[in-house]
C-alpha cells in the first residue's frame, strides 16, 4: 500500500479482528499498550465538562485504564460503545472534555474536515489527545521495513476534503508520517488556528518495538523488557534519532 492509495474502510474492521487474537496471547503487548493509556490518562483535563470519548477503540482496551472513556470505531463491534465517523460525531455541540485519537490520526485523509469536527464537540478548553507514530530515523526504518502502512512523508497533506464529500464514503488512508509533519515539524501551522499546542512528546518505543506488534514475533521475556524500558527512557533524549511515539495535547482555544 501506498500514501494516497484507496482501499475499502472495511479493511480497518479486518485488521482489528486480527489485533484482537494477537491482543489475547501476547501479554507484553497489553502491557505496554497498559503504558501508552498511561500516559494519555496523565494528560486529560477533568475539570472540563463532558464526555471522555475515544475514536477508533479498536479492542477498547482503554477502559482498563480510563474506565469511563467512551469508546467509538467505525464499525459496531460488542466490546465498544458507539459507532461514530471522525467527519461527521454525533455527539453534540461543545459535549466532550477530552478526546482521543490513538493510533486514528495518520488513518484521516482529511485532517482540517476532522479537526473542525473535532473542534465542534469539544468544550472550550476541552483537549484532544493524539498518540501516533513519531517518523524519526528509527520510526522511518522500523515503520518502513516492517510495517505494511506508508510513511506518506513525501506526499502532499490533503487538509480538506473535496465539495460533495460524504463521511460515510471515507475509504481507508494511511500516512504514518502524519503526526509528525503536521504536529512535530509543524509544516503548516496555519492550519491548527482555533487549537492551543500545549505538548508534542516525541517517544522511543524499542520496548513496543519488542513485542513484534499484532503481527510479528516477540523478543525475549519479561527480563528482556525491562531492560528494552531503561533503554527507551535513555534513548528518548535523542528524539529525532530514536523516536517512535508521538504524544500530541491540543486545547480547543476560547476563539
């Protein structure tokens, strides 16, 4: 697959029924994963008003770490709560304190559409938290050679989507270099008008990278790990070098 290429949306409920068996026998994934949820409940704002929602759940395993996240995706799956298209929520005007896109942002072909929208149900002051993959030398090569997503760094941001454009008709896109243009190199920062950038957190992830993900082979046992978990804390002094991970927070501004 290429950045820009389409394929059918149903390809994302593919690939979460596939996540879902590797979810259930490999433990360090769900451990790590049980980190990366960490780290998102340590930057939501609960002195907002409103729902605590997130886009693209997947499994919905957010909920072991924020039990009361609503958890949406495209497709209606038992274990998650609603079903809901990034362009077009139907939650209501300013009803959501914080928001969260994990692993979705680099999946929106239109990114100023899903903002707007974004911007929308969010309260004022409301946060939306994006965690992505980070394209550093190491995420570009890892990414890259094992991942089957592009990184998408040479092509063109489409920000908006074309007249007559219907959510329902979104096809699936993958740029996983996204996050990193637009939030941690800051390509056009005209576009994030209407948003206060209060962080952008670029991560090492060897520990992630360890587990082999949903679809490769693990790397030694739980010993292994904490030693790969030392070395991200280390390594993540070099962000542009080792970076994996991107932790984004955007406050909806008061404008």
């Amino acid at each position: 697959m290429n950045a820009g290429d389409s394929l059918p949306v149903g390809q994302h409920d593919i690939e979460i029924q596939g996540n879902r068996r590797a979810w259930q026998r490999k433990a360090q994934l769900r451990e790590v994963y049980r980190g990366f949820h960490g780290l998102i409940a340590s930057r939501l704002d609960r002195g907002v008003p409103g729902q605590i929602v997130e886009l693209g759940s997947g499994m919905g395993s957010i909920k072991e770490v924020i039990p009361d996240c609503v958890t949406t995706d495209l497709f209606p799956n038992p274990w998650l709560d609603r079903q809901e298209n990034a362009y077009c929520l139907s939650f209501g005007d300013g009803s959501i304190s914080n928001l969260i896109l994990f692993d979705v942002w680099h999946h929106l072909r239109y990114p100023a559409t899903a903002l707007a929208e974004f911007r929308r149900v969010l309260a004022p002051g409301g946060r939306l938290i994006v965690f992505d993959p980070a394209a550093s030398w190491t995420g570009r090569f890892i990414y890259g050679l094992f991942h089957h997503e592009p990184i998408g760094l040479g092509k063109p941001v489409t920000w908006d989507a074309p007249p007559g454009f219907k959510p329902a008709d979104a096809d699936y896109f993958a740029a996983q270099g996204a996050a990193t243009r637009i939030f941690w190199r800051r390509q056009d920062p005209a576009r994030l008008s209407g948003w206060d950038v209060c962080e952008v957190t670029p991560l090492s992830s060897f520990e992630y990278f360890a587990t082999g993900g949903f679809s490769r082979l693990q790397i030694g046992g739980p010993g292994a790990f904490r030693l790969w978990r030392r070395l991200d804390r280390v390594l993540s002094r070099w962000p542009n070098l080792f970076a994996a991970r991107l932790l984004v927070v955007l406050k909806r501004s008061a404008e």
